[in-house]
C-alpha cells in the first residue's frame, strides 16, 4: 500500500484560524505556515482559484516549509473553465477577457491565447515550488456543467493534458456523468493515457448531482 498524505484545504482557512487550533498569539502567515507544516505533510492551496500565484510566494512557502512537505495547488479558475472577471487577470491582461464572463462559459469562449498566457504565468510562479520538491500535484477541479456530453469538454481536456505535459496533475469532475458506468472506463482510460491522477469525491449520493464513490486509480502518482 502506498503512502497516504493528510491535510487541510488552506493553512489560512477560517475555521481553522478561529478553532483555536493555532498557539495563542500566532497571527503571522510565516508562523502559521511553520506551525501547520510541523503538524501535517500537504495542504491545498485554494487561493491560486481566484488569482494567479506568485514567484516571490512559492519560494517563501519552501523556505517555511521542511523537505517532504508538499503544496496541491488549485488552477486558476480561467485554466479550468470557470466564470473569470477581468480583475481577476494582471493589468495586462485584463483586455483580452473584455465585459462579464458568463455564469456558465464554455471552453470555445476562452480565447487560445490568453489561456496559454495565463498559464504561462501561472506555472513561473509555481516553479519554485516544483524545482524544491514541495509541489505535490495541480488540482484541476473542473465546473459542475463541464460534461462528457459537451463537444467542447473532451478537446479542452486533452488541450489541458497538453498543456500540463511534465507537470503532476490531477483532475476532479463536479459532473456526475464521468464517473457513471456508460462513461467510467473512457474516462479512467483518458487519464491513465495522460497520466492524471483522479480525485475522489466523498458526497452524499441522494442528489441528482451527486459524484459516484469511485476511487479509480490512473496514475501510479495518484493520492
């Protein structure tokens, strides 16, 4: 049986701040960082969500952080096809995503370029991490609409394989039809080919929405 690592989504989480689970007096990001890595092996980090990292932050977070820990890094919400507002983007940016994004984009929405600018920027900033050793995987938690029914879903997929090519990833689906039994063994094979790693999902199961409880493994890095 494999390693199992445990941790929190987010060492800055406001529930663990305010469950008291902090030494008393320890309000600094360096000294929570320090205190949570003394404690568990991996975190995910959740604000990589809603903008892009940064270079200077990656390295702060290795030198806070023992060898053997690990970061999972959530993508950035416009890597994954999620609703993005141009103020989400870098100043320079901001242009190419003119007006409101839709509640429910598309993929053929995103223009090609900017993803690949943005994504460009978002793995600089991580490569500290991957040079220390202290990134674990790229969470890839895709929108409850992004199905394997859509024409557009598989091709934006495989362009995020692309993409990512070099990089430990995994990948979450919010719509249930993936992990369905007409659907699973495409998908599981899809990933395996990629070398994605499938996370599971823990929900009830009395939704229409509800993520079927499989632990599909498709990558020997899978966690």
């Amino acid at each position: 049986m494999g390693k199992i690592l445990v941790g929190t989504c987010s060492w800055t989480d406001r529930a663990l701040v305010s469950s008291g689970w902090y030494p008393p007096g320890l309000r600094d990001p360096e000294g929570r960082l320090r205190h949570y890595a003394a404690q568990f092996p991996v975190v995910e980090v959740d604000a990589t969500y809603y903008s892009l990292p940064s270079a200077r932050n990656s390295t702060l977070w290795t030198e806070r952080t023992p060898d053997g820990f690990r970061f999972d890094v959530k993508a950035f919400s416009l890597l994954t096809g999620h609703p993005t507002t141009p103020n989400a983007l870098p100043a320079d940016l901001r242009d190419a995503l003119p007006g409101r994004r839709s509640a429910r984009p598309r993929p053929a929405d995103i223009d090609p370029g900017l993803l690949d600018e943005v994504w460009q920027r978002f793995s600089g900033a991580l490569d500290p991490l991957k040079k220390a050793g202290r990134l674990g995987t790229l969470l890839f938690q895709f929108p409850p609409w992004f199905a394997p029914g859509d024409a557009q879903a598989k091709p934006f997929l495989a362009q995020c394989a692309q993409r990512t090519a070099g990089w430990p990833v995994a990948v979450e689906f919010r719509h249930p039809a993936w992990w369905q039994e007409d659907e699973r063994a495409k998908t599981w094979a899809a990933l395996r080919d990629w070398g994605m790693s499938a996370v599971a999902v823990d929900m009830t199961q009395k939704l229409p929405t509800s993520i079927p409880p499989v632990t599909p493994v498709t990558s020997p890095a899978s966690r």
